[in-house]
C-alpha cells in the first residue's frame, strides 16, 4: 500500500531527512515496540513534518516527539489532497480496523432511499445502504441532510405519492391525513386508489429520481402543448407554471446527484508522477485505484490523439471490485467531502444515462488539472487545450 520503507536510526537523522521528498505524502510510523500502536497520517510536506516529530527536541515542550520510539518509516507521496484522503482512509482501514471511522471522522452523506421492499412504496432520507440483495434505490450524495429532506419534500409536491412512514393496512375507514384532505396524496391508506394506481404513481416519481426531473419536464411539456394545440389556454398556462415549479426544484438537485448503484465515472486529480495525472474510476459509488496517466503520450503512441489515449486509458483502469456497503458509504463520504469543497482541485465526470463518459469533457478536465485549477462547487468543469510539455526540459 505504501511504496517506500526507510529505517529511521536517530545517530543519522540528518542523512535520512535530506533524502526525503519534500512533497505530500501519506505515512506510518512502526515503533520499534512490536507492542505499541504505529503513528499513521498525511501531510503536506512530508520532510518537514518527520523532522518535526523525529528530530532531536530543542527543549522542554509539549510537542509531541517520537524519535526514541520510532523504527520503520513507510510513506508513499501523493499528488492531490483527494488521492492523501483516499489512501490515509485506506491504511487506517488496514492498520486500524475497529477505530479508523472514529480515527477519519468520517461522516456519511444523506441518501434519498425509495422503499421498493414496502408494498406501499414510499421516500425517505437516510445515511445507510442497505443490503446489496434489497431491491430498495438509493440517490445521491447530497451536501446535507437539510438538502436531502428539502429536495425530496419539493418534489414529492409534483405528484402523489404517501408520505407517511407507517406499514399501511388499508382500511376505508381511516381518516386520511392533511395531504390526502389536500388532494396531495392518493390515499392508499383508506383505498382511495387501487394497487395499480398507486405503482403508477411510484413509477413516475422513480422515473423523475432517475432522470433528475427530466421524464416529468417532458410529460408536463407535452400536456402544455397538448393544451395549446386544442386552444386551451388556461390549462397550457396552468401546465406552464407547473414547469416553472419543476424547473426550480431541478436546480435543488446537485449535479453529482445519481442512483448510486449506477453511478460510474472517472475523478481526474493532480498526480505524484512528473508530466502526469491520475485517474480515479467510480463505479457503483466505489472509488478504484488510481492509475497515472502521463500528458505525453509514449513514443510509439505519439501519433494517436489525446481523445484517442484517453478512451484507452479508461478501459484499461481496473475495476473496484466487490465491495460491502459499509465500504460504499464510506467512500460516498470522502468524494461528498471532496466534492462539496467551496473550492475543489480535481474534477468529476459522470456516466450518462447509457454508461457512456464524457471523454471530450474529460480531456478539458486533464488539461485543467495540469495546469492547477481549482473549481467552485457547484460550477462546471474548466474548458482549455491540453499544453505539450517541452520534451528537451
């Protein structure tokens, strides 16, 4: 997991700092008490830090010092503050496997959750997956659970769908609640639908879950000029301002938004490597591996064009693999961190809906990560041209 190893001896201190990279890393640090806990953590600058925590105290202090206790020194330097995230979660994981959460802070992100396993369908707002064999579906990640509840509350105000949390036993005697007096709900729980009626219902709104709102846009879009074909204007207007309303409630949702289960596509970030970046694959909510892609193309590839190299290069990353859900939730948290940033290096570019990247948009996105910007949370990804490094530098 991390690719160097050197043996910290305090009587050559000085010789060890100078060989290390003054650069982002990840690191651990073993005692040499098999016995005791080793010290793991990511920096900025790794030689400063050592020296901080190995070098020789300059007097009485509460600054903490390990140059009595440490042995081994392993570290890997990193390219981005995404890729220290990803890997410091990852060997915490593996050196600490009952307190890494607690260790990371680690906050899941607000899911909306569509209950298919209840026989009365219905949506809430929860921060766990459940069982991979469930046949609920979950959408996100939001930047909070606040966003979450004031989406799925907007939207549930365009059809009408039960919004109450019981196991319903429909009973024509029930009363109703406030959203059926409102004519807001179908009513399920006094049979003021039928079945069929009722999954209609939920196949509309997970239709509108799964297009971000696009499938209802159409179906009001064609009612209005249905309308205003046959000369009746007062409803085309009624059908207008009910696109109006759609039109806000879409702006609510954040564009990183997806059915988790099948959300695919690529993080582009600053790499550790010379002339190069790194491409992090998502798929399903899981994040791989990332795997270096150089800005200049081989020599006997130099001929192909950048498009061409990065179609490539995507077929060619490793898949995640099967993962728990408890792993999904918790890399769901660290692109939620990452991506709800006011400020974010790196980019992302999502699958649409046939699974299909955006390899020209990635290609932007490389060019922009090279060059170092940063994107404002919730903006597109930068436009420019890919810059060839001088070969003779």
């Amino acid at each position: 997991m991390l690719r160097e190893q050197l043996e910290f001896v305090p009587d050559r201190d000085r010789e060890l700092f100078a060989a290390l990279p003054s650069a982002p890393a990840v690191f651990r640090l073993r005692s040499r008490d098999r016995e005791a806990e080793p010290y793991v953590s990511k920096t900025r600058n790794l030689r400063r830090r050592l020296e901080r925590l190995l070098g020789s105290p300059l007097g009485p202090g509460r600054r903490l010092n390990l140059r009595d206790q440490v042995g081994p020194i392993e570290y890997s330097t990193t390219g981005s503050e995404f890729e220290s995230a990803f890997l410091l979660y990852k060997l915490l994981r593996a050196t600490f496997p009952k307190t890494y959460s607690q260790r990371l802070r680690l906050r899941f992100a607000p899911l909306i959750k569509l209950h298919f396993e209840n026989h009365y369908p219905r949506v809430s707002v929860t921060t766990r997956l459940g069982r991979r064999k469930a046949r609920n579906a979950f959408y996100g990640p939001f930047p909070s659970r606040t966003a979450a509840e004031r989406y799925v509350n907007d939207s549930l105000d365009l059809f009408k769908m039960r919004r109450c949390v019981d196991d319903l036993r429909p009973d024509p005697k029930f009363p109703g609640c406030v959203y059926s007096e409102m004519k807001m709900c179908l009513a399920p729980c006094f049979q003021g639908c039928t079945d069929a009626e009722y999954r209609a219902e939920v196949e509309r709104v997970e239709a509108y879950l799964e297009t971000g709102g696009e499938s209802l846009a159409r179906e009001i879009a064609s009612r209005r000029e249905a309308a205003s074909s046959s000369l009746e204007f007062e409803r085309a207007a009624g059908f207008h301002a009910q696109l109006e309303k759609i039109r806000s409630v879409r702006g609510q949702r954040p564009e990183i938004v997806r059915r988790i289960d099948q959300m695919t596509g690529v993080i582009v970030q600053a790499g550790a490597q010379r002339e190069a970046v790194n491409l992090f694959s998502v798929e399903a909510g899981s994040i791989a591996d990332p795997v270096p892609f150089p800005i200049q193309a081989p020599e006997p590839t130099h001929t192909q064009s950048m498009e061409a190299r990065v179609r490539r290069a995507l077929t060619e990353i490793p898949p995640t693999g099967s993962v728990s859900a408890l792993e999904t939730m918790e890399h769901l948290a660290l692109v939620a961190r990452w991506y709800y940033r006011s400020h974010r290096a790196g980019q992302l570019f999502l699958a649409d809906s046939r699974g299909e990247l955006p390899v020209r948009r990635i290609v932007r996105g490389i060019a922009s990560v090279y060059r170092g910007e940063t994107v404002e949370s919730g903006s597109g990804e930068s436009h420019g041209t890919l810059p060839v490094p001088d070969r003779t530098s």
